[in-house]
C-alpha cells in the first residue's frame, strides 16, 4: 500500500510539466495567428456594417420621379426652336413608363426587376435623346447665329439644358450601378462602378446606409460643375466614359451659352 501510494505523487507530477507543456504550445499558437499579418487582412476584408453589399428596403420612387417630372417640365419650357416636336410625346411616353414603374412594384421580384428595367432605362434612353437634340439645335444655332437671342432668354434656355442633363446623367448613373435599384435592394452581387465615400467610413453614416438617387444625382452635379469628379470615385471604364461625356456636354453648352450671352450685351 505504502508503495502504490508512493507512486501516485511522482505520477501527478511528471504529468503537470506535460499539461503545462501543451497550455502554453496553444498560447503560442493563438498568439502567432493574432500577430499573423495575413490574419489580419482576412479580419479587414469581412464587410461590417456595409448594408449596401446586402438585401436592403427597396428605395422610394419618389425622388426619382419628382427628378423625371422636374426634366420634362424643363423640357416642355425649352423655346419652339431648340424643342422637340410635337410637345405631347416627350409627357405622354413619361407618364406611362411611370405608371409602368409603379405598377411594377405590386409584382414579383423577377417580373418586376424586368418591368422596372425596361421602363427606366426605356424612360432615360428618351428623355436623353430628347435632351441631347434640344442641345444640338441650340449649338447649331449660336454657331450660325440664325436668332437674336435676348441675354435672359438664351441664359434660361441654356441652364434649362445643362441641368436637364444633371438629371439625366444621374438617372443613367443610378439604373446602372450594380444592376439597377431592383437589384441592389435584393443583393445585387455586382461590383459597383461608383465607390461613395461612405463605403469606406461606415461608422460615420447610420446604420443600414445604401446609395439612393440623391447620391447619384450628387455625383452628376458635381461632375458637371467641377468637370471631374470629387468624393466619388468612378471604379469601372463604362462609368468613367460616361462621366466623360458629361463633362464634355457641359463645358460645351455653358462655353457656347455664356460666349454669347457676352457678345450679345456687348
């Protein structure tokens, strides 16, 4: 008895350097993997907080149709000679591609996305061309000189066609960054083509932050008053053509308008 009980002891004891062996190779291990750099790219690459990578609420229609409707108002002020005729196509096709996005939000997802794509893009592509005519006549015309514009007039008419573009652009931006709104509401896996400053500093905007119309339309009227863009970075060869574009129309319409205005005062 005296033996066994002797051996117990020494037993318990080589087996706490073998426990105590193993704790600490685990602390080591653990401690190597927290100070492992890539450890930490794998931690800084999980998406936290970033609602817009996820299925979000779908956005209201309403700043995008007070954005349309306020387009075709200035469409239909344009003067007779730089407007589009007849007058009634440019609101009757509006009005019903708006119906139609509505109508389209009682559907299915699948339905809808489809309705909802062919409507606005079908809605942008016109008043686009539309707006673009309106711009080519009244270019055409100051080259030529064929009026005798009033400074007032030609200045209104002139701002009526650059911030009718404003809005166009920003449309054009938000129907095809990432699919479209449809899309982004429902997880749009789609790498964006615009990078806002708020994707980056997430902990300085609410909770549940997504890019709405108001951030593309932002992006537009800075593009076009800057010539170039500001906060947001265009990330995608089709978006930075874009924004090209409408830097160009810009510059041209403002140069042309305000050259002649001058040369009419004078």
């Amino acid at each position: 008895m005296d033996g066994e009980s002797g051996d117990e002891p020494g037993e318990a004891t080589a087996a706490e350097p073998d426990e105590l062996g193993d704790d600490l190779t685990k602390l080591v291990k653990r401690l190597q993997r927290l100070v492992d750099p890539r450890s930490a790219v794998r931690v800084a690459q999980v998406p936290v907080g970033v609602a817009w990578r996820g299925v979000t609420s779908e956005e209201p229609r309403v700043q995008v149709t007070i954005a349309v409707v306020t387009a075709i108002g200035l469409m239909l002020a344009l003067p007779a000679r730089v407007a589009i005729h007849p007058r009634w196509v440019l609101p009757a096709l509006a009005t019903l591609l708006l119906i139609a996005v509505f109508v389209a939000r009682t559907a299915r997802f699948e339905r809808r996305a489809r309705v909802l794509r062919f409507a606005s893009l079908a809605l942008i592509g016109f008043m686009s061309l539309a707006n673009a005519a309106s711009g080519a006549r009244l270019i055409v015309d100051l080259v030529r000189a064929q009026h005798d514009w009033k400074p007032a007039e030609l200045l209104l008419t002139g701002g009526a066609i650059w911030l009718t573009n404003v809005i166009v652009f920003g449309l054009w931006y938000w129907d095809l960054d990432r699919g479209g709104a449809a899309a982004r509401a429902h997880g749009s896996t789609v790498r964006p083509a615009f990078v806002f400053p708020e994707m980056s500093n997430a902990e300085l905007v609410a909770e549940g932050w997504y890019p709405t119309f108001v951030d593309y339309l932002h992006l537009s009227f800075s593009t076009a008053m800057a010539f170039s863009p500001t906060d947001v970075s265009a990330i995608r060869p089709w978006a930075k053509l874009m924004m090209m574009a409408e830097e160009s129309l810009s510059l041209v319409v403002g140069i042309l308008v305000i050259a002649r205005s001058v040369n009419i005062v004078r």
